[in-house]
C-alpha cells in the first residue's frame, strides 16, 4: 500500500518535513497551485512521484501532462482526447486512474459505474495506460460498499491500482484493497478554512 501526502496548502516548512522524513509520492488538487510548489524540485527530488487528485479541466491537460506522473480524475471523453494530443505533442506516455462516481452524486466529478468500461476503452484506445480507479465516497455514507463496488469494477475490467480511503476512511480502505490511500490532514494536521471536498 502506497501513501499519497496530500500536499495542497501545504506551507514549504510542512512539505520539507514530510520529503526528510522520506516520503516521495504528493497528491495535488490544481494544476497551477502544483507548478508553483514543485515546479522547482522536479530536478532536485529523482523519486518525486506527482499525481492530480482534483478536477482537471481539459484546456489544463498540457500543463497536467507536464507536471504530473500519474493524472488520478480521469472522467470523461473529452478529457481522455486532451490529455492524448497532450502527451503525444510532448512526447510522453500518460498514467492515469479513472475516476468513478460510486454514489452518483450530481456535483461531484467522476464517471457513472456503469459507464466505466466504455471510459476504460477509449482511453486505451487513445495511448493512455490506465493503472486503475479512483473515487471519493458521498461524505454521509459509510464508506465501506463504495470501496466494495470500486474494487468489483476493477477486478471486472483487470485493474490493479485503486486510489480510495483518505484521513478519515483509510483504514477502511485498506481493508478493502486499497493500493493508494490520500492522506492530509493526518499527515499534516489541519489547515482550518481551506479544505476542500477533495482533501485528505
């Protein structure tokens, strides 16, 4: 099981810590705020492993592409064909993780369950190398059938990455096969008022 340090707001002091400490796999929820944070380190740290945790808009695909090792909210068609002219202009093969929305919640991203397999192929189709899935559970359910069902479509379709469980759940997560859980706030303690629905 892989720790993914969510480091968005994170202040330099705090990330620095977690880097000593040996930790070497970050979670970022925006493109933009992720350049400003590691833009300077890719060179320093060979081991750094980037991954986009939060809503990617398709006209920042080429900067996603630029950044980030693995891109982990992949969820729909129109952002698979962005990130495939993206990484074909640079040059570089894409990892990513399809998002699914397991509770079909209407404001949240995420591909619907049963759109999965079609999402899956496309990307494929497209020269992306999709590692597995990732999902968010509504924050009024127990988490626990909604990393059951993520895992059931992975095994479906023959994946073997699933990015679920975060500062709340992740022991849960754990219990249901997660390989990736996203962890922030116990990681770096609270950051009051700047949490997001995406956060750790």
């Amino acid at each position: 099981m892989i720790l993914t340090a969510v480091s968005k707001t994170q202040p330099p002091e705090a990330i620095a810590a977690v880097l000593a400490a040996g930790q070497r796999v970050f979670g970022e929820n925006r493109v933009q705020e992720a350049q400003g944070r590691w833009g300077g380190r890719r060179d320093e740290i060979v081991d750094l492993e980037l991954r986009l945790i939060g809503p990617l808009q398709s006209n920042k695909a080429a900067d996603a592409v630029a950044l980030f090792d693995v891109i982990e909210n992949l969820d729909r068609i129109r952002l698979v064909d962005a990130l495939a002219v993206a990484a074909d202009r640079a040059g570089k093969t894409v990892r990513v993780l399809i998002q699914v929305n397991t509770g079909a919640e209407p404001q949240k991203a995420g591909i619907p369950p049963a759109d999965t397999g079609d999402l899956i192929a496309h990307a494929r189709a497209a020269g992306l190398i999709v590692e597995g899935l990732m999902c968010i559970p509504p924050a009024v359910e127990a988490a626990g059938p909604h990393f059951a069902l993520l895992r059931k479509i992975a095994r479906h379709h023959g994946l073997a990455t699933l990015s679920m469980g975060m500062s709340g759940d992740y022991e849960t997560a754990i219990r249901f096969g997660a390989t990736h859980v996203r962890v922030g706030s116990s990681l770096f303690g609270e950051r009051k008022g700047l949490e997001t629905p995406f956060s750790g």
